[in-house]
C-alpha cells in the first residue's frame, strides 16, 4: 500500500469498509492512469459526471480564461456573473417551452432540496410522493424521498410527510392526492437498477399531478444531458414536468446543481420572505463556464445521439456473453444495466472486471444490479476493451473461490 493511501484510509472519512481505493494519478479521455502503473478505463464516468470523459481541451479552455477573470466574487444571485448568466440562457433554450429559469446550486441533493421548497411554497401543501428503488440524494430531505427504506432507518424522523410508491405502476398513482406538494421521479431510475418505465407511467404521473394539483419534478441528476440518448430524458416520454433538476454532468467535471422551472415557481423563493433560500457557492463561476463548455460540445458533437448508437452496441455485445448468471440486460442511451440471479455474484463479477482495468460498480438500491455508464465520448476500441474485460471477468467469477487469485 502506499503512504498516500495509509493516509486516506486513516485521515479521509470514509463512507464504506470498502473503497474502490484506486488511486489517481491523472486522468485523460476515457482513462484513468493510477499509481498501481496500470490505466483504467472509467466505465461509469465517475458516476455520470465526466460526460466527456477527463481533460476535454474545451472544458479545461473555458476553465483557464474563466479563472484569468474572476473566482468568487458574490454570494449567489446578487452579481450579474456572466458564466452564470450564459448557461442559464443555454438551458432555458434547450429545456422544453415555459422551463426557463435556473437556479444554481453546488450539487444534485442540493437542488432537490431547492425543487422541494419551491414546491411547498407554490402550493402551500406539505407533503412529497417519491417512489420504491428512488435515489435522490443525502441531504435530509433528499434522503426522506429514498426509495429503500435501509438508508433512511439510520437517520429518522426525516423531513416529511412522504409517500412512497411503486415505480412504474400506474394503478398506485391513485394514491397521490390533494395534500401532495410535489412529487419527484427519475425519469429512468439508475441507483434503483436502471430502471426504464413505460412511457404510459410517466403520461398517467402527469395527469395525476395536474388532476390534483401537485408538482411534478422529475430528478435528471443522472439522465441529463445526453445520457440516455436524448438531451434530457423527459423527451423520450413527451412530458413537461413543472420543475427540472440536473447536476452531475452539468457542471462539466466541476461541482454544479440546478432546478429549473418556469417563472412564477422560482419567483415564489424570492419573497415572502426575500432571501428565503440562498446559497454562497451555487452556480460557481468556475462550473458554470466548465458546464456551458461542455454542454456545447454535447449540443454540438450530437453526444446524444453517440449515446444512443454506443449503447445499442453495448447491450448486443452483453447479450452475446449469453451468461447464465444474467438475468437480464436494459439499457438506453449509455446507461446500462445488467441484473444478476445472485448478488454475491454481481459483485464479484464487478470486483473482476475492475481487476481487468474497467471500473464498473453495482446499484444502491438494487445489489444484484450492475450499472454501467460510460463517458459519451467512448471511443470504439474503449467499448471493445470494457467487452473484452467483462467477458473474462464472467468467467473468473465463475470459478470457485479457492481457485481465484
Ligand atoms: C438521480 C440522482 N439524484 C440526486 C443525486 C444526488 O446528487 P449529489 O450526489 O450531487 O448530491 C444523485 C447522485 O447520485 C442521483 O443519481
């Protein structure tokens, strides 16, 4: 082991037993170069960040002019800061009709948190309907609306009331009524085992929501920005919802959140009282000029579209290991899942293939569930690599435990 690691395990508070622990010297593309003299490749783009992959030349351009002008200069909201001001306008362009102002803040949770008073102030009701398998982050709030039951225990009473409800299951919608504020869906559930609803669930949530008043928000986080082979995951279903969360790839490598929302919504945080909901770093200049360089090349270089061609040959290249351990394989765009019989299993085939040099993980919510999620940029011979890698480490985890190395 070595001494910058002893002193990770011993001064960086940790979060498992078990970290993945690679250690990480630089990192270019799709690849991870680390102090164990091998390369890896970053198969789950640092959990759905590095759209990109690392060091894309526009996002490290936009980030060197951005720190000659200025860092931190004003909390948020009281500046005119330019970066900030030129994503906003870009998103409200690419966001569906009447979404078009941003609120910034520092993280996904972050902004959950902010979709989630915004709701409650436009509505004036109390409660929040999430659903089983949901990951919505771990801010209070954030973390009342998980959908597994394990990771809220610890930390009760949370902030509430919140419904829970099964996913993909229109006849439960009943139960959403007039004294839901808001509730909050991931278009596509990805700690929930990248789970892919029908698109008659996600119409039926909207006609509930607008029958009973309540807001409909989903949580893009995760599916944003060319993921699943659109920009925004709400176009495979052609619904609106009355507030958009984004983070993760937002801001480019660099840590940014935001909930947008048509006017009226986001102006209900701005009185009653003013500053009723502030934050010092949301919407960094730095994020903001990493995130609006990188989503201009995501607009412009289609990545979407890559996604969707990168994750159809993905999906075929599993479905030919024709394992018997696979219980099944789902993908869109370039989040992908395969569902084991055997959890142990799963974990074991993660462990192998991150042995192989590509760095995989399993599912919060859903342990027999391994995730798979790509930078966009992916290059051919990476995607051969990952199917190479993960076609040996089928095997290996097959063999018993004595004979494994
Ligand atoms: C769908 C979804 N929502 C919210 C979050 C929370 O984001 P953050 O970790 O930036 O707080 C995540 C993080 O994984 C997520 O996947």
């Amino acid at each position: 082991m070595t001494e910058r690691k002893r002193e990770f395990l011993r001064h960086v508070a940790q979060t498992s037993d078990a970290p993945m622990g690679l250690e990480v010297l630089d990192a270019r593309g799709s690849w991870l170069r680390c102090a164990d003299g091998r390369a890896y490749l970053d198969f789950i783009a640092g959990i759905g960040v590095s759209a990109l992959g690392h060091g894309h030349p526009a996002v490290l351009g936009a980030l060197e002019e951005q720190m000659r002008r200025h860092l931190h200069v004003m909390v948020y909201g009281e500046y005119v800061i330019d970066a900030q001001v030129r994503l906003a306008r870009r998103l409200a362009e690419l966001l569906p009709d009447g979404i078009e102002r941003v609120y910034f803040t520092n993280s996904g949770a972050e902004a959950i948190e902010g979709a989630l008073k915004a709701a409650r102030k436009v509505t004036g009701r109390a409660g929040f309907a999430a659903f089983d398998g949901a990951y919505h982050g771990d801010t209070m709030a954030a973390l009342a609306l998980s959908g597994n039951p394990a990771f809220r225990a610890p930390f009760e009473p949370l902030p509430g009331p919140v419904l829970h409800l099964p996913y993909d299951d229109v006849g439960a919608l009943g139960a959403i009524d007039s004294t839901i504020a808001a509730v909050v869906v991931e278009p596509v559930q990805a700690e929930g085992g990248v789970r892919i609803p029908g698109a008659q669930f996600i119409r039926a949530l909207r006609e509930r929501c607008d029958r009973v008043g309540a807001m409909l928000i989903f949580d893009e986080v995760l599916t944003g920005l060319g993921r699943t082979g659109r920009l925004f995951a709400l176009e495979h279903f052609a619904v609106v919802p009355d507030i958009v969360v984004l983070a993760k790839a937002l801001g480019g490598g660099l840590p940014l959140g935001a909930f947008c929302a048509r006017d009226e919504t986001l102006a209900a945080l701005a009185h009653d009282p003013p500053l009723g909901h502030i934050t010092t770093f949301g919407g960094h200049p730095l994020s903001c000029a990493a995130g609006l360089a990188a989503l201009e090349v995501i607009v412009a270089e289609r990545l979407a579209q890559r996604a969707q061609r990168m994750g159809r040959e993905l999906l075929e290249g599993i479905r030919g290991f024709n394992a018997p351990e696979i219980a099944g394989v789902r993908g869109i765009g370039l989040l992908v899942g395969i569902e084991f019989h055997d959890a142990r299993f799963a974990h074991r085939f993660v462990a192998e293939t991150v042995a192989n040099r590509v760095v995989i993980n399993w599912t919060l919510n859903a342990d027999r569930v391994v995730r798979l999620a790509p930078p966009l940029t992916l290059e051919n011979s990476d995607l051969e690599f990952a199917l190479d890698a993960m076609g040996r480490a089928l095997a290996s985890a097959r063999e018993p435990v004595k004979d494994r190395v």
